[in-house]
C-alpha cells in the first residue's frame, strides 16, 4: 500500500541523512532553489523505499533510463561477489586484459550491427561520447585528413556532461559559465514532428537534409569528422524520428565521407525493444556510444562498440591509442554485465519492453484528450508527455508546472516520473508488470485532469 506523503513522518534516521545530504553532497543537475532531499534506501522489483520507509514505484528505471532488470537481483549481487573473489580489478591498459572484457566484448560484438566488432570500455556515457569524438577524429588524421575534426550535433541532443559530450550537448543550460567549450562543434535542427513549427510548413525530413547539407557546405566535408545524434532524443523529451530521417541522414554523410555516432546510452539493451536501436532506424552508425542498462545501473560501465576499419586505423599495425581510463574493462563490471545480459535473454525482457509499451499507449489514451497534453510519445518501455498550455499554439508549459506535475505524482501517488522540460518522462524497469504499468498512467491521467491551465497550477 502507497501511502501519502501526508501520513508519513520522516523518523530521526531519515531526518538525519537528509540533512547530511544537504551539507556533504552535491548533486548532479541539483536545482539550488529545491532544498527537498529523497533519500533511497532499498530497491525490490520495480519499487524503491525511502529513508522513511515509504514505497513507490519507480517508473524511472533506478531514476535515470537504467533499471531494466529491475532492483535487488540476487543473480547480479551474486555474480559482483563472485568475481570480486576471483578478480575484482586489473588494469585494461597496454597488453593487459582479463577473462570477462573479453567475453563481454565479444557478447556485444554478436549482438551488435554486423560491422561493429571491438569495444573499448569506459565507466558511462559521458566518457563514452568522449572516447567516440576522440576515435572519429583520430580516424580520419591516421588516414591523412587532418584537418577532419568539427563534429556536427543537433539541439535537444543530450550526449553528457564532460567537456567534449556536454558541449556536443544541444541543451544551452549545459554550456553556461563554464566556458571556453568545446571547439569546432556545430549544432543542426532536430526531428521534432511534434513542432512543425520548426521546419516553416515543410516536410521535416527534407528540411533537416536541406540543412545538413547545407551545413556540410557551409563548413566544408574535408573539415569535418562525425555527426553524433541519439536513434531517439531521450533527454529532448522521448522524440523519435520520421522513419526516412536517418537512413537519409546516412546516406548524406556517406557521401562525404563524415561518420556517424549512435548515442544509445538510453535506447540500447531494451529500451526501445532491441538489443540496439539505431539499426531498426537505418542509421548504420560507425561507432555506438553505450551504458546505463548494459548493468542495469548496478555497476557503472560503458562500452564504445568500433568498426573494424576505425579500430585498425587508430590501433593497428604501429598506430598508438593513447587514451584511456582507470576502470576500463574492469572485470567486475563486465562479470555483472554478462550476467545482465544474460538475465534480459533469458526472461525474454526485449518483448516485455515492447509490450510495456503497448499498455503505456492505451492507459494513457484518456491523457492525450486532456487540455494541457500537445502530444503523446512511446517508444518501447519509454514514454514522452509533452505539456501545452494551448494544443493550437503548441505553447509549452512553464518549468515550474511541469516539475509540479512530476512532484504530485510522487507525492499524492508515490510514483516516481521526471519531466524534462515541458515533458514528463517515463523509463521504467523492462519487469514492469501490468498492474504497475496500469497504476502509472492511472496516476498521469489523474494528475494531468487536475492542472489549471488558467492558474498555471495543480488544483487540490
């Protein structure tokens, strides 16, 4: 049973940690004018308890897009104790390896695009974006073309935090003050069907060509290195692309001979239904950027999965790859990835994802009638509700409004939702049950009927 927050009294314990949280912790995209603090300490499934012992149910996959076998698998505690009896970490620098990278990288390697057989390994996506600019620059110097290193990106794009991944970051609250960024990197127009405003009446996929073309052009192919985009804008709000956009996207670069990154820190390992989403998008991507579900967030670790022809370009033959982090392919990490990926195999959680979605798309068909919701978004076991404040404008919903709205849902429901800008945001573990699911977008439909577009606010 859920209870309110109003029947819940934060005991001595709770009380403590969440000030000491207040006073020892800074935390990631913390919003200094939110003094609240919630402090998890038990997962089970789909649900997390907090410091107060109160229940909810986590519709955000761990809180950020990673949960997909859920919380508190004795399988994956058993296979980090394991491994930290055998061999809990070795350097993966120079010659040095061990047994479960290796089957790590070749377990990737057979489900991934038949072209993408190596993997470099890192501790998440940020540095995962990174090691993918760095490679795609790398790539083309070896080859001659030094002058190759502009990197294209899109707005709403979220590929990370570090200097190169959050400059490549298309969200301007990124970038601010914390400058100079990045160089040599150019932002283009993403697809966002939804805002057809953005693409002046016309066909968005032909505009953005138009564009990129003209992009191409305009900073010249020889300069340029990659573009990066994710198969699907996940921290843009879950906005996934007309069905000729990347394929067309593709066959552009190709042209000129320009890369392509596949952000799927977010879409791969079941996110979107498939062990990987750009190849359903027809991106044909020379490098993917992975992690988050690769564990299930249990272990940080990520993967960059590299072609054969970029791989021997930048360490074959007497190429030197002078790059590298502490962790990569620590043996832990990868013992509780195997075991993950086996776990999703075997309980067949690439469907369960799809059918997620389908019973996210019908429970919430009642919110896509109400005033305040412009459009409704799924995508696999992830869910997009962009807020309005006029469907005929299109105007988004102030931030303020949209934070309350994930607020009341984790205060009068005890569901766990985040809104990205104008847009709440669902990603929940790939073992959501039918009643959990139910119970989510019963809790949205409720929320949402009960927003006063004229007061700019959530009636009681």
């Amino acid at each position: 049973m859920v209870t309110s927050s109003l029947d819940s009294t934060p005991g001595p314990g709770a009380l403590e940690l969440e000030e000491l949280d207040r006073r020892h912790v800074l935390h990631p995209h913390q919003r200094g004018q939110r003094s609240q603090r919630r402090v998890m300490v038990r997962g089970q499934g789909s649900t997390v308890w907090d410091a107060n012992g109160r229940e909810f149910l986590d519709a955000l996959g761990g809180g950020i897009w990673v949960a997909q076998v859920g919380h508190g698998r004795a399988e994956l505690a058993e296979a980090a104790s394991r491994q930290a009896g055998q061999l809990a970490q070795f350097t993966g620098f120079f010659e040095y390896g061990n047994d479960k990278s290796v089957r790590l990288a070749e377990r990737l390697a057979s489900l991934a695009p038949a072209n993408l057989n190596r993997a470099f390994f890192t501790c998440g996506g940020s540095e995962g974006v990174d090691t993918a600019i760095k490679l795609a620059r790398l790539f083309h110097h070896r080859r001659g073309q030094t002058d190759r290193n502009w990197i294209i990106a899109r707005h709403f794009g979220y590929h990370g935090s570090t200097l190169g991944a959050g400059t490549a970051t298309g969200i301007p609250d990124m970038q601010v003050a914390v400058g100079p960024n990045l160089p040599h990197i150019e932002k283009v127009t993403p697809p966002y069907p939804y805002r057809s405003e953005l693409y002046g009446g016309r066909d968005a996929t032909e505009f953005l060509l138009e564009e990129l073309a003209q992009t191409i052009e305009r900073i010249g192919a020889h300069n340029i290195a990659a573009m990066i985009g994710e198969p699907v804008l996940g921290g843009g709000g879950v906005i996934p692309p007309p069905a000729d956009y990347w394929p067309r996207v593709r066959a552009l670069l190709a042209e000129h001979g320009i890369l392509l990154i596949a952000d799927e820190v977010i879409t791969a390992f079941g996110r979107t239904g498939a062990w990987f989403d750009s190849p359903t998008r027809g991106m044909q991507p020379d490098l993917i950027v992975t992690a988050k579900g690769i564990t299930s967030g249990y272990v940080p670790l990520g993967a960059v999965l590299v072609s054969d022809e970029i791989a021997e370009a930048v360490a074959g033959g007497e190429a030197n790859f002078f790059h590298g982090y502490t962790y990569s392919g620590h043996p832990l990490a990868c013992a509780v990835a195997l075991e993950n990926l086996e776990l999703m195999e075997k309980e067949g959680l690439l469907d369960r994802s799809l059918a997620i979605g389908e019973r996210f798309t019908a429970g919430l068909g009642p919110a896509a009638q109400l005033p305040v919701v412009g459009d409704v978004r799924v995508v696999g076991a992830t869910v997009g509700v962009e807020l309005v404040v006029d469907r005929q404008t299109r105007e988004p919903v102030s931030m303020d409004l949209a934070l309350a709205v994930a607020d009341e849902m984790y205060d009068r429901h005890g569901v766990l939702s985040r809104n990205y800008g104008p847009t709440l945001v669902l990603s929940p573990p790939l073992v959501f049950t039918d009643e959990e699911t139910d119970r989510t977008t019963a809790a949205v439909v409720e929320v949402l009927r009960r927003v006063d577009l004229s007061a700019g606010r959530i009636t009681p």
